[in-house]
C-alpha cells in the first residue's frame, strides 16, 4: 500500500529541501506547526499530495473536528498530513513542506513512505522542525538546538546538540528513516518556556521559521509574524504585571539563567541567513564531490 498519494504531480524540483513539522507531541506553544504554516503562506506553496488518515488514526484518540463550511453547511475536519511545494524568489532550490498531525498507528510505515517520497522527489536535506517545553524565560532569546546526520554539518550550522534521551515523536522517527533511506537530514528545536508551552508561542515560529529560510537561502516575508510575536510579548508582560506568583517564578528562571551563563564568553552563535546559505551549499557541495 503507497503511504503517500500524489494528486497532482509537481513539476521537476531543483535540489529540494523538504521540511517537516507535525502537530501534537513535539510542538509545544504550537511553534513547529506554526513556523510551517506561515512559511507555507510566504512561499505561496502548492498543495500536491496528502496521507489517508483513515490508514494512521485512531479517531478516538485523535478525533476529527466539525465546523460550518462557507455554505453554511457542516463539514468534517479529519486529521491532515499534506505536501505542498513552493519555488523561493531569488533561491536556488525549491522547497516541499509537510504539514502534518502525528499518527497514532503505524509509525514506521507512516515515516517510511515520507522518505520514499523524498527519494523519489530528489530531496537533498530534510529538515524536520519541533518544539520542547524548557526551563528558560521568555525574556530571553528562544533557543535553538538541534542535530544533523553529518556531524560536520551540525558543526558547519553551529547546531549545539540536544542532550534529550527519552520517548521520541513523529519528528524523531522521521529524522531516522530519512538517515537510513541515505538522505542527509538535519532537526531544528525550539524551547518554549513551559508556562506559555499551552498556547501558540509566536517568538519560538518566528526562530524557526527565520532559521529555516536561512538554510533554504531566500529572503521571506516575515515581517507580519515578528509584528505578532512583539505584540504578544507586550500581552505577556501585561500578565505578568496582574499575576504576582507568576512574575516572581519568571524573575526565579532569569536569576537562574543569569548565573548558569555567567561564566559564557563565547561569541553568538546566531548565523545570518546568508552565512547558513552558505555553509548548507558548502556542505551538500562537498557531499556530491
């Protein structure tokens, strides 16, 4: 049985990266998902293929949503794991997105047909996105971690590894089979402080949605969400402002991360997206050498 279906064949891809973000598990503050969305909105991407959710889902777990359509009529939301493509301006690559809810049954076979796809398709990179809950303020800067299946590339993106060890999601199972279908993968995370990991957290989308279109190498139209994620940052100061037991825990957390890097002299290790163009051209150039 093919995992993905194809409803409309996208035109010969030029060097593809594929991102990759799931909703559920490994999204805490809705980040992955939301980073994935607004990069599908600045791309203009096109929708081209789909998985049957009838073959994944157990609707009792993952129950599908009812709504009124724009005729007034109901209609049934199901559980959605979508592949659109997008051409970037002024990139020299295109880019196949997956919008995608974790299944809850067959898991292998789920990420297997997503590597085969991107087999087939000619990917180069797959890039899968996530977000974890951590201990850091959202006063800070979001942080980003991550891996790549070559450590010279983790190294060349200056990806500080991730030191989790545990039960894994969609996107870690994804990552596999991508290293062991012979594709060059990389994983991008976002830290979602955990008191705000229950609603979107824009700040976090807006980290990786700009990371992401620094290893696609195009210049995108970001600028609504960084007015969004500012906005938010004011509502939650205005928050904390009426909720004393919270605003004393965040003022805890900045103590805390105060003294933890007190002792940091390295230089930032945030690449413009230029230089993560670069080092992702330098990389897969070497690799075909």
């Amino acid at each position: 049985m093919d995992v993905v279906h194809i409803h409309r064949q996208p035109p010969p891809l030029r060097r593809p990266i594929l991102l990759a973000a799931f909703k559920g598990w490994n999204d805490a503050g809705e980040a992955a998902s939301g980073a994935l969305e607004v990069l599908h909105t600045a791309l203009d991407a096109s929708e081209f293929a789909g998985i049957e959710a009838e073959d994944f889902f157990d609707f009792q777990s993952t129950r599908p949503t009812v709504r009124r359509a724009d005729d007034g009529e109901r209609a049934i939301d199901w559980p959605d794991n979508a592949f659109s493509w997008a051409a970037p301006q002024g990139a020299q690559r295109d880019v196949i997105l997956l919008d995608g809810t974790e299944p809850n049954l067959r898991w292998r076979a789920f990420a297997g047909g997503i590597a085969e796809l991107a087999v087939d398709l000619g990917v180069e990179l797959v890039v899968t996105l996530g977000a974890l809950q951590v201990d850091v303020p959202h006063t800070r800067p979001v942080p980003i971690t991550g891996g790549a299946s070559d450590g010279e590339l983790a190294a060349q993106l200056g990806l500080p590894r991730s030191t989790y060890e545990g039960p894994t999601g969609m996107t870690g199972v994804l990552y596999h089979a991508s290293v062991e279908s012979g594709l060059t993968a990389v994983s991008l995370w976002a830290g979602v402080p955990h008191y705000l990991a229950g609603t979107p957290f824009l700040s976090a989308s807006l980290a990786l949605a700009e990371r992401v279109a620094g290893l696609v190498g195009a210049d995108l139209p970001l600028e609504e969400l960084a007015r969004d994620a500012a906005g938010q940052a004011d509502d939650i100061q205005a928050l904390l402002a009426e909720d004393e037991d919270l605003a004393e825990y965040v003022g805890e957390l900045e103590e805390r991360f105060a003294t933890a890097h007190a002792d940091d002299n390295l230089p930032d290790p945030t690449m413009s997206g230029d230089e993560l163009a670069a080092e992702l051209e330098r990389y897969l150039r070497d690799r075909s050498d």
